[in-house]
C-alpha cells in the first residue's frame, strides 16, 4: 500500500485537536467548573462525573455498533459522521460549561442532561474519527506517524489551554463568562478542524464486508485476546491519568501554591510532544509498540511516587515530578493507538471481517470507564479531605489532592503494566497476520475472477469467508 502523504496525516492530526476542543476543556476543568462556579459540591461532582462517563462508555459501544452498520460510497464509512455530528458537539460543549444558578436540584439536573448529551455526541464522532486511522493504511511506520499526529493535535489544544485558560481560574474571577466566551470560540475553531480532516483523510483499506451485522461483530472481539489485554491495561491507566488530569489545577494552586507553573508545565508538554512525535517511529522500531507501552508506564509510575511523597514546601520537586508523569502519559497516549489498529487485523485475521467500529468502540468503552473512576475517585478524594472552594486547605485536603495526583496514578499504572505483560500481539505477529490477510484476498480475487471466467474456483477457506468458524492457523499458541 502506497505511503500516506503528509496532509493526511497533518489533517487527522487535526480532527483530535477539534476533539480536544470539547473533551479536554470538560477534563481539566469542568470538576473546578462545578465546585467553582455552578456551586456543586465535591462529592455531587464526583458522583455526576461517573455516572454520566459511565453513561458515555456505553455510548461508545452504540456509537460503534451505527459506524460498523453504516457505509456511504462517496466518504465511506466514518467520514459521514464527522461532517454531521460535529457542529451539534461543540455547541453542547457550550451549554454543558453554561449551568444557570436553577436551585440546587435543578442545577444538577441541568449538568447531568448537558454532560450526557455532550458524551453522546461525543462519542458518535470521536469513535468514527478513531476508527478511521486502521482504515488509512496499515503500515506500522503510518500508523505511528498517525498516533503521533493526533498526539500533537491533542497536546496543542491542551497546552493552549493550560498556557492561556488555567491561569484565570482565579478566586473571584468571573469565571462564568470566561468559559462561554471560551467555548463560544471552540464552536468556530473546532468545525474548521473538523472538515479540514473530513477532507483530507481518506479511508484507502479494502474491506470485504462494507455492512458488519451485530453476529459478524460480536465474532471479530470473541477471542480477540489481544484487545481485552489492551482494554483491561487501558482501563488502569486512564483511572490513574483522569485522576491526575481532574486535579492537577488543584495541585498547582492548593498545595504547591504556584498555579503560574500551569502555563510553564502546557509549554514544557507541548516540547515534549513533538520531541516524542519526532523519536517515536525509531522507538518502536527498537522497542517494539508493547515495550514502549510498558517502559513509558513506569515513568508515570515514577512521576506518581514523587508528586505523592514531596512535602508542599518541595515546589521543584513536586513540579518535576508532574514532568516525569507526563513523559510516560504522552509516549502511551502515541502508542496505545497504533496497538488498537492492530488488534483490528487480529478480530479480520481470525474471521475474514474487517470490524473497526465495534472494536474501537470496545476499546475506547474501558477507556471511558477508567476515566469515569479516575475523575471520581479524584473528587472523592477532594471531598473526604475536606476541600473548600476559595479557602486554604487544610492538611487533611492537601493530602487528599497529593493521593489523587500521585499515588492514585502510580498504583493503577502498576495494574496496567502487569496486565500489558501478558499481551501477546508483538509486531512480529502482527507482520504474519498482515501477510496472511494480503495472502487470503489475493486468493479471494483470483477465485472470483476464474469464475467470472467460467472456471472452477478453489474453494476459500472458512475465515476467508467470514464465517468466524475455522480458528486460523497458529491461534492456539498465542
């Protein structure tokens, strides 16, 4: 398959900065928006948050399910759904930072439909945009070309906002406005974005079965070890990142005392970012996509144990400790991508049906629930510590904030890193499996084309066919 060129990869770079738009503003601060200007405590927060991305995990999953069974001839399958869902997301990112002061049941109320509505039509574009880069190209080399495309359009939006949002998040700041001006802006920013992608990443792999059915579907994840491997490890490891993520203000501001250092760590990631884009490739040529994984989550294991165990006063300490964490965050969040499009190739190998709707969908299904735990347990640590919007925080709430920033992120990476070692998906195998799929459609074509001819074709085997019944060779060892 021929080489992508730079625009396409450039233009799915930018379809996660317009993700970014809406889910990285609601992951940095929409906890501080509802403790700090919608006035809801901590501990409704921490509940709100897992509830509705649990709610959001599940519309992954139906998100996935309308991508597998849809397919237009002239965008495809998964471009449709960028140009047509992603006005009415960035519009509900609006009214989810827009909760008017109601009462307190109404208030909640109005955040919990705001915040499930902006998950759902989240989901209906971020699981065709994910599903899209398995249908770009299947080159190892592109596809972590890809991974790190989205990586930088994804920190660029982060760093943005940490550079030049996080430092207004101010006691006595105004901040309602602050944030629907923001999110006003994003609306425009973010469908540029989003039709730039639309029109310069195009789906080039074959697919036999355009229309998956709900069987066709289940059978690609039955068996797919490697995929619930990489679920499972995922789930950990973004309990541990959501945790770090939802109160990492609040550890700059409350216990280190220095929320100037916010923008200082957006410029030292968005470095990172590229540095990492730029070495990546080479990375996983020497380390194989499984290594770097691993070898990347034990930095944040690190990073975790210092945050965690440096007292207030240690400011540098702390602070290099937040820069050791993220190193680890941004190498997994390139790789972790690269590994999803693989597990698609294993569910095809296995049944002849190429399904990356379901299967992203699963994926991306753990990655919502581990950031539903992660966000809550953090609010649930701000709440059993006793923290109070616009006071200094006691001890007890400082500790609370180190737990969730620190020691939350480090123990669940650990979880990660044990469950990613018995993934059995190296890019050897991987390699196998690309030839033997190539392999299997060369004989499909020469079969149709001798019939075509009036000769008698060999008959396909099973997983050629897409029944799902022959368990391909080699399975059983893996």
């Amino acid at each position: 398959m021929k080489k992508l060129n730079k625009l396409s990869i450039i233009g799915y770079g930018a379809g996660d900065a317009a993700n970014n738009l809406a889910f990285t503003t609601a992951t940095m601060f929409l906890l501080v928006y509802y403790t700090d200007v919608a006035g809801i405590s901590a501990a409704a927060a921490g509940t709100l948050l897992l509830a509705v991305r649990i709610f959001d995990a599940f519309a992954d999953v139906f998100a996935g399910r309308v991508v597998d069974r849809a397919f237009s001839k002239r965008f495809g399958k998964f471009r449709p759904f960028i140009m047509f869902g992603s006005i009415p997301l960035l519009l509900l990112s609006v009214a989810t930072f827009s909760v008017p002061q109601i009462g307190e049941s109404g208030t909640l109320l109005y955040a919990y439909v705001t915040y499930a509505a902006l998950g759902l039509a989240y989901s209906l574009v971020n699981i065709p945009y994910g599903s899209l880069a398995g249908a770009m190209t299947q080159d190892p080399g592109d596809r972590a070309k890809l991974g790190s495309a989205r990586l930088v359009g994804a920190m660029l939006v982060s760093s943005a906002l940490g550079i030049f949002v996080a430092p207004l998040i101010k006691p006595g700041a105004n901040l309602q406005s602050t944030f629907t001006t923001i999110t006003l802006v994003f609306v425009v920013i973010g469908a540029a974005l989003y039709f730039f992608t639309v029109l310069t990443a195009k789906e080039r792999v074959h697919r036999a079965v355009p229309n998956v059915t709900f069987k066709q579907s289940m059978d690609t994840l039955k068996g797919n070890k490697p995929l619930l491997m990489l679920c499972l490890s995922s789930f950990f490891f973004l309990t541990g990142y959501l945790a770090l993520t939802s109160v990492q203000l609040y550890y700059l501001r409350d216990v280190l005392h220095r929320l100037d250092l916010y923008p200082v760590l957006s410029i030292i990631q968005l470095v990172l970012t590229f540095v990492l884009a730029a070495v990546m490739p080479k990375l996983v040529r020497s380390l194989g996509k499984k290594g770097v994984y691993v070898y990347a989550s034990l930095l944040t294991v690190v990073g975790g144990a210092v945050i965690f165990f440096t007292p207030a006063s240690q400011v540098w300490i702390g602070f290099t400790g937040l820069v050791v964490s993220l190193v680890g965050v941004l190498a997994v969040n390139i790789v972790v991508w690269a590994l999803e499009a693989d597990t698609v190739e294993y569910g095809e190998w296995r049944t002849g049906v190429r399904t990356e709707g379901i299967t992203y969908a699963l994926f991306s299904f753990t990655r919502k629930t581990g950031q539903a735990v992660g966000g809550a347990l953090a609010a649930y640590a701000l709440a059993l510590g006793g923290y109070k919007s616009g006071a200094a925080q006691t001890a007890d709430a400082v500790f609370g904030i180190q737990f969730a920033a620190g020691a939350l992120p480090a123990i669940m990476t650990i979880l990660a890193v044990l469950v990613m070692s018995r993934y059995t998906l190296t890019d050897a195998m991987h390699a196998k499996i690309l030839a033997e799929i190539q392999e299997r459609r060369k004989n499909a074509e020469g079969s149709a084309q001798l019939a075509a001819t009036g000769g008698t074709p060999a008959a396909p085997d099973a997983a050629a066919l897409g029944s799902g019944g022959t368990t391909p060779p080699g399975t059983a060892s893996h």
